[in-house]
C-alpha cells in the first residue's frame, strides 16, 4: 500500500459555481493552520492561442485538458520542492480520463475530488456580473447542458453545494475530502 506525504484536491463544476472563490477560502483555512498549500486554477495555465480553429470541438477540449494537466505537472513538482503539502486545483473535469490525467500530474499525492455545485440562477448571475460578449453568451447558452454533463458524468468523489457561506462551504469540503484534522494539528 502506497503511503502519500501530499493530498490533492480537484474541485470541479461549471463556470461560475464559485471554484476559485473556494479554493481560495480551503487555503486560507490550511494556511492559518500552518499548513504549506499550493493552489492552481487550471484555466490560468491553458491561456494559449489562438484557439484551434475548425477543429473538432471534442479535439480541441481534449487539447486544452492535457495543456492543463501537463502544466499542473510542472507547477506542482515546483511546489513540491518548496514545500506544498498540498495541493488544491481549481477547474473543470467532466470525464473520468480527464480525471485520470490530473491524478497522474499530480505526483506523490493523495487526490480526492469534489464538484460544486449552486443553483442555475446564481451561477448565471455570477456569470453575468464577470464576463460579458460572446464569451458570456456561450457560457450562458451551454450552462444547463454543462451542468447535466457533469452531473451524469458523475467523476467526483463528493458533491458539495455553493449554497452558504464561503467559509461554511469550505469547511464542509475539507470535512468531505478528510483534511479537515489537518486545521487542528500541525503535520
């Protein structure tokens, strides 16, 4: 049985569901507890261009997922050296494949997934208040597709709902994930 040093957390959902918001309270709560966190929104590391046009939409997600994955891999292993305990990765993952390559960019680590979820209505209107043009019309015209996908791909360990408080919706992740001892000893 293989003992892991490093826990990871994928947290999952649509655009909009508040992922970054999350992962960005988890941190705070492992920082204040003297843990040494890294925290990686998937996204920023897939900013390249221009887009693969006339591609296949399929083709070119499964680009960007392992553009994202092999990035996550490099900036967790420079982490790793500096000390991250763990690791807490912000982005969406809608196939068990895709879930497969974050886990194996991941290396050393204990990974545990979770999707957030948050009434349609909400993530619309956080939608709406962050992005707008073309970009906000194609996030809004496939949210409820998206959110179907995911929900039938059913690739996470737990699903927590964006429903309460930042703090209260971490907490209960941390609790879900099993890294909820770790704010109350020191590792």
């Amino acid at each position: 049985m293989e003992v892991f040093v490093h826990r990871g957390l994928l947290l999952s959902g649509v655009a909009g569901v508040g992922k970054s918001t999350i992962s960005s309270e988890i941190g705070r709560s492992l920082v204040a507890a003297g843990k040494v966190i890294a925290l990686v929104d998937a996204d920023a590391l897939a900013q390249f261009g221009p887009a693969m046009e006339g591609e296949p939409l399929a083709d070119r997600r499964a680009f960007y997922d392992r553009l994202k994955c092999a990035n996550v891999s490099s900036v967790w292993t420079n982490f790793k050296e500096l000390g991250a305990r763990f690791v807490v990765v912000a982005g969406c993952i809608d196939h068990l494949a895709v879930r497969e390559e974050y886990i194996a960019s991941l290396t050393g680590c204990e990974v545990t997934m979770c999707r957030l979820v948050a009434p349609t209505d909400t993530v619309r209107r956080r939608l709406r208040a962050r992005e707008e043009g073309a970009k906000l019309e194609g996030l809004l015209s496939t949210l409820t597709r998206h959110e179907a996908e995911l929900e039938a791909a059913a690739v996470e360990d737990f699903v927590v709902a964006n429903d309460r408080s930042v703090a209260e919706v971490a907490r209960e992740i941390l609790v879900r994930a099993g890294w909820v001892d770790q704010l109350e000893s020191r590792w």
